[in-house]
C-alpha cells in the first residue's frame, strides 16, 4: 500500500492535470459500485431479520415496502 502512495504522490508531482483527472473518474467510477454494495447488505440484512423475526414466532408484518433507500422528508425550521 505504501508503494502504491509513493506513486501517487510521484505521479502527482509529475504529471498533476493528467493525475487528478485520473483520480477523479475513477472516484466517480466507484460511486455506483459502492452504492450497489451498499443496497446489497441492506437487502441481506432485511432478509436475516426477517428469517430471525419468522423464527422466533413474531407476527410479520405484510405491509409492502418500496425497494431501495429510504428518503426521509426534511424538517425546515418555521419562521
């Protein structure tokens, strides 16, 4: 990992337009990835507390829910 810095930063130096504009699409590549991951444990988490919650002899509740993340409304402050 320490090599890897050490070329950054030697890349950084070098060739900076060409390094950050590098970097800054691979950051933007991996958003989508990370958010992938992320709903993905969601959904494995949802599945663990429902199995969890069914075996333990809870009332499910039947209510649908919409897939993906929640938005929560926000509270503005009143004038």
């Amino acid at each position: 990992m320490f090599v890897l810095a050490a070329l950054f930063m030697a890349l950084l130096l070098t060739f900076p337009s060409l390094t950050l504009a590098a970097g800054s699409l691979l950051y933007l590549a991996a958003i989508p990835v990370s958010a992938y991951r992320y709903l993905a444990e969601e959904r494995k988490a949802a599945k663990v507390a429902k199995a969890q919650s069914a075996k333990s002899g809870a009332a499910e509740d039947h209510t649908e829910r919409p897939e993906g993340p929640v938005i929560r409304p926000s509270f503005r402050a009143k004038p």
